[in-house]
C-alpha cells in the first residue's frame, strides 16, 4: 500500500513539473504552487506569484513571433511553410506585427495566477473541511487540476481575443478593447468561449502521456545505471521526450480548437488573413463544431493538416522554457524569494 501512495506522489509531482515547465495547450493550465502556512502569513506568496508573471511576460514576448507563426499556420488550409508565413506578415504589417496579440497574451497571466491561488486555497478548504490534517497528495492534485480548469473557463475569453489578435489585419482592430467590443456586438458572447472543449479535452491525453512517458523513461534510467538520482541533463532528456510525445498526440486538439477560435475571423464582414478558414456556408453547420472541424480537416487536408504549426511549437519551447527560469530567478531576488 505504501508503494502505491509512492508512486501516486511521483505521478503529481511529476505531472506538476511538466505542466509547469512544457505545456502548450496549456501553458495556462499549470497547477499552482503549494504555499506553505509561513508564506501566507508573511505575504511571501504574492512574491512568488509576482516574480512567475513577469518571468511568463518576458517569455512570451521574445518567442512571440514563433508563436503568431504558429496560430497563422495552425489556421492555413494549404501547405504553407515558416518561412511564407514570415514573409507574408512582415509584409503585410512589418517587424511590430510580429508581437500581435501579445499583450492580451501578457495582460491575462496575473489575473489568471491570481485566480488559480485563490481557487486552489478555497477548494483545499472545501475538502479538508474543519480537519486540520494534511492533505494526501491525490487531494491535492484534484484541487490544483479543478483550479486550472476553473481559471481556464474564467481567462478562455483571453485566449480568443489572443487569436483574433494575432490574425487580425492591419487596421482591422485598434486594440483590445475594440476587437471585445465588435466581438460581442456582432457575434454574441458565446464566440468569446469557441473552442473551449478541445481545449480542456486536450489537457488529458497531453497529462496522461507526458506522465507515462517520462516515468518509463526515469524508471529505465535509473535500472540500468548505479543511481538513486538522475542527473538534471537526463531529467530535461525525459521531460523533452515526453513533452514532444504528448503534444504530438494531443496537438490536433489544440489545432482545432484555434481554428474554432479563427472561424469568428473568417465570418466577419472584414477580409480575414491570407489563406485563413474560408468564410462559412449556409447549411455548413457541422463545420461549426468540434467534429465537424475534425472531419473537415482529414477530409480535405488529411492527417498532415492536423499537425500545422507544429514545428515553431516545438522550436519555441526551450528558449520559452530557459528564459522563464533566468528571469524568474532574477525577479525572485529582487523581490526577496528564495528559489527551492
């Protein structure tokens, strides 16, 4: 009984790890930290929280371009290929339509970390009740994974403005405000959470894989060599192959769920971008849904069209990943936080 609580608390700490460090589809979707009773006394949690937004700012923003080529790919219905994409939108906008979209990006990471802190706490309590036992660690991880989904439901909004930002023409939106206005004047609230299933259903196979994976390749390590710890090098090792292997298997959900996103772009009386998702048909409805995307991109795409954009996805995960931690440990010194 005792190897089968090992084991679990090896599964969350390593499905914490991953999500954190290499989740795409959900990069938004990572647990929250466990603060300890000190640090919520002394306030010290709010440093924490404040030194992992400006690490995530910092981040986003340099791979930004990768990522605006990736949502352009992602919504691409012919091959088309990094280096036309590129051209295509240094043309179309020059160099500064390269960050596109990254400030609702920027703007949604402290409200979304604040959100996810204070649903974790409340339903740690919710749980635990009037006890003021310690949590088993399988309690802790449904508290963390439903308080990224319950901060994912509040901040999915964001996360449409981002991809209609990040394909909007020049002159087609003047900012944030703006594109959530004609948002909802001509399209109604409900485009504002398009793609949310594919989304949240993209998180389980990514976990599940990722989790598998990287365990299998630790455990296989560790049995062939003289080791009780694996070495940081092998650990990124692992961590990489599983990430890759996860994202390969759920990266089609996150690709549909884009273009569930886009699809508002397209139906605007605006001209949508180049090569976009042509505008919907009357009596086309199944192509307004999870599936109907699905079917329509092996039907007329095949099983390539549910990879596009996958390699600026791939490329922008270590310098994502490596400028995250520099920044993050130089923010935590400023603001006083010891890294653990």
């Amino acid at each position: 009984m005792a190897v089968a609580g090992d084991v679990l608390e090896d599964f969350i700490v390593i499905f914490r790890e991953m999500m954190n460090r290499y989740l795409d589809i959900g990069e938004d979707m990572n647990v929250p930290d466990d603060f300890t009773p000190t640090e919520l006394q002394s306030g010290m949690w709010w440093r924490h929280l404040a030194a992992g937004g400006v690490a995530g700012a910092v981040s986003r923003t340099c791979t930004a371009p990768l990522d605006r080529i990736k949502v352009f790919l992602q919504v691409q219905t012919q091959k088309t290929g990094i280096s036309d994409s590129l051209r295509y939108m240094l043309r179309e906008g020059g160099l500064r339509s390269m960050w596109r979209g990254n400030g609702i990006n920027v703007l949604k990471i402290a409200p979304e970390s604040a959100l996810k802190f204070a649903a974790y706490e409340k339903i740690k309590r919710l749980i635990r009740g009037d006890d003021k036992r310690q949590m088993t660690i399988g309690e802790r991880f449904i508290a963390g994974a439903a308080a990224g989904g319950i901060s994912q439901t509040v901040i999915y909004p964001m996360e449409v403005l981002k991809t209609r930002l990040a394909l909007r023409k020049t002159g087609q939106y003047t900012g944030i405000v703006d594109a959530a206005k004609k948002i909802y004047v001509h399209e109604g609230v409900r485009s504002f959470y398009r793609g949310y299933i594919p989304n949240m259903l993209g998180i389980i196979p990514y976990a599940g894989i990722d989790l598998a994976v990287y365990e299998t390749l630790k455990k296989k390590y560790l049995s062939s060599h003289n080791t009780e710890q694996p070495s940081f090098l092998v650990l990124l090792a692992c961590g990489s192959a599983s990430s890759t292997l996860g994202q390969v298997c759920s990266y089609p959900l996150a690709l549909v769920r884009t273009r569930l996103q886009a699809q508002v772009v397209a139906k605007s009386k605006q001209s949508p971008p180049m090569g976009a998702i042509p505008l919907k048909q009357a009596g086309a409805a199944n192509d307004d849904n999870m599936m109907g995307v699905f079917r329509k991109i092996l039907r007329t795409e095949g099983i390539c069209g549910l990879y596009r954009g996958i390699t600026p996805n791939f490329i922008k995960v270590l310098p994502a990943v490596s400028i995250s931690y520099v920044v993050y440990e130089y923010s935590s010194r400023c603001l006083g936080v010891n890294m653990t």
